[in-house]
C-alpha cells in the first residue's frame, strides 16, 4: 500500500465528504481515484470526437432539400427583443480589427547573417 501526502486543505475536504457520506477515509478517496481514473480513459479528444461525426452516415432526417427564400425567411423571423445591434456592431468591429492584426506580417527577426 502507498501514502500520499495531501495538502491540508484538500485533506479536510475528503475527511468533512468522509463524515457527511458516513463513510471511511479511505473508501472515499480510493472510490474517488477510481473514479478519476477511469473517467480519464473514457475522454476523448476533440479529434476523437470529429472523426467519429465524420464516420457517422447522413442521416435523412437532417437533410431536407432548400425550398423558398432565404431573404423571406429571415424577414419573417421573430424578433429578439434582447437583441442590441449596437452592441453586436461593437463587437464585430473588434472581432475583425483582431482579424486584420493577424493577417498583418509579424515583425520577425531574420538569419541573414
């Protein structure tokens, strides 16, 4: 068997979760760590996650084929009463002004020595 060294915080949390549960220490922690670990190697990677939708065969409940106008459609939309487009021009002008700061060339030192 091993010990680890907790910190005292951590330490006090496990033992007031160990009281409030009436459980032992021990059976807490272990149960914890098993958990942890085990959740560990259910995740998946964003990769893991676009792959298996790109394996995943169309489904012809999502595809429907295009019928009217797009422009109608979005004029006959509700309107979103907490919708501000001031605020909303705001922030898009800051997202492209951040765009074009990453279009522009860095100033890198160059090797011609």
């Amino acid at each position: 068997m091993s010990t680890i060294a907790l910190p005292v915080d951590l330490e006090l949390r496990l033992r007031q979760e160990a009281a409030a549960n009436n459980v032992p220490l021990q059976e807490l922690t272990l149960g914890l760590l098993a958990e942890a670990v085990e959740n560990r190697k259910r995740q998946q990677t964003l990769r893991d996650v676009v792959g298996k939708i790109k394996r995943m065969p169309a489904s012809p409940y999502g595809l429907r084929p295009a019928g009217g106008s797009l422009a109608e459609a979005l004029k006959k939309a509700p309107l979103d009463p907490q919708f501000d487009l001031a605020e909303w021009q705001l922030k898009w002008s800051l997202v492209e002004a951040e765009l074009r700061a990453l279009a522009q060339p860095q100033d890198r030192p160059t090797d011609q020595g």
